[in-house]
C-alpha cells in the first residue's frame, strides 16, 4: 500500500488532503509533531480532527509526541486506520496498545534510524505494525538513510505489517522494492509534484 504524507506540500492542508483524497493512494499519512518529542510542532488537535473530517480514504496516524494517549482518543473518532508512536516518546505502552485495539484500529511502533530494531522484541506479539524511519522524525523531504533497510530481514517472520517512512521516491524505491514491505510512505515526492497519480503510479 501506498501511504501519502502531506507535512511539505506545494499547496496549502486542505488543499493537498483532497487532493491525495481523490488519488490513487491507499491511505493518508497524518504526521503529528507536538513541539515537544520533535522541535518542530505542527498541529492544533481540534484543528487538525476538523481537517480530517470527512475524507474518504482511511488515516495512518504517525505520532511524534510525547504522550501519544493525551490526542489519540480524539484522533479516533476518525476514519483511522493505524495508529503509530514511538516508544521513546510513550511513557504508557501497554495502556496505548490496548486503548486502540479496543476500538479495531492496529496499532504501530516507529523504529528511528539510531534505534536498534530489537526495541520492538516485547512488543511483537502486541502489535500490528513496524515503521522503519528511513529519516528522523521532524521534516519532510530529507534524503533516504539506506542503512535502515538492514533492519528488516529480522522483522519477516514476526507476523507484523512493515512499513518504511521517510525519504522515498522513484529512484529509492527501487532499494526497497527487493524486500516486499506492506506499505510505503511518501511525502514530498508526490505532494510537491501537480499530479499525484503519476507520481503514485512511478512507486507502484
Ligand atoms: C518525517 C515524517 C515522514 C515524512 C515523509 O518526519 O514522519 O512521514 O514527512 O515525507 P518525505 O517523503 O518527504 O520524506
Ligand atoms: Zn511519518
């Protein structure tokens, strides 16, 4: 599946969200940063439900705050379909996990770059899905870290979906494709272009 990020964007939110709304992608990357787990902050939480009201395609909600519970109860009155944090950044692990399984929604776990893939070990048997970051969390459009695809050869028999988040786009994918990951997220790539299928297509 292709997952689309609109953190940087040709155009302005609402603008971009109906756009990739009306394409070809799978899901909507909703990359949240609270000013506090990331310098960077980036939404108002009844601004951002208010955008997100409405659209077709389901959300993959990617957190990078501290105290992912304090947004994700209102974040799932929404269309959702995946929730990921990250475990540095989620004081409450097993209460996360638990909270979002008990509305149907999968819940994930980010792995940054500098983080070794084995943080995920006591969680596996928990969780639905591994995000490698293949940039630091914090800005879009950054270059692809290759380096993090080493980690996921050991993630293939764990009955987890991968994902990959961060830096992708036609040349990359080729890197990727040999690994048959569940999702793909690309941002920049495609929001930064005029037509979203084109570029979804090129990926595909
Ligand atoms: C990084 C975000 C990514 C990123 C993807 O902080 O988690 O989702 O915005 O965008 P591109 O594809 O531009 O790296
Ligand atoms: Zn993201």
């Amino acid at each position: 599946m292709i997952s689309v990020s609109f953190l940087k964007s040709k155009y302005d939110r609402i603008t971009t969200l109906n756009m990739i709304d009306e394409s070809d992608a799978d899901l909507i990357h909703v990359d949240l940063m609270d000013g506090i787990y990331v310098k960077e902050k980036n939404f108002e939480i009844n601004d951002i439900i208010n955008n997100l009201t409405d659209l077709f395609l389901r959300l993959d909600i990617h957190l990078m705050v501290y105290d992912p519970l304090k947004y994700i109860k209102e974040l799932l009155k929404l269309n959702v379909y995946m929730i990921t944090v990250h475990l540095d950044g989620t004081p409450n692990i097993d209460e996360v996990i638990s909270y979002v399984h008990s509305k149907g929604v999968k819940i994930g776990i980010a792995i940054n770059p500098d983080e070794d893939v084995n943080i995920i070990d006591k969680y596996l048997d928990k969780i639905d899905y591994v995000l490698i970051m293949s940039v630091y969390p914090g800005k879009g459009g950054q270059t692809f870290i290759k380096e993090v695809l080493n980690k996921i050869p050991y993630l293939k028999d764990k009955h987890v979906l991968i994902g990959i988040d961060g830096g992708i786009n036609d040349e990359v994918i080729a890197l990727i494709k040999p690994y048959n990951l569940d999702i793909v997220v690309s941002g920049s790539f495609i929001c930064m272009s005029d037509n979203y299928n084109e570029q979804i297509r090129k990926l595909n």
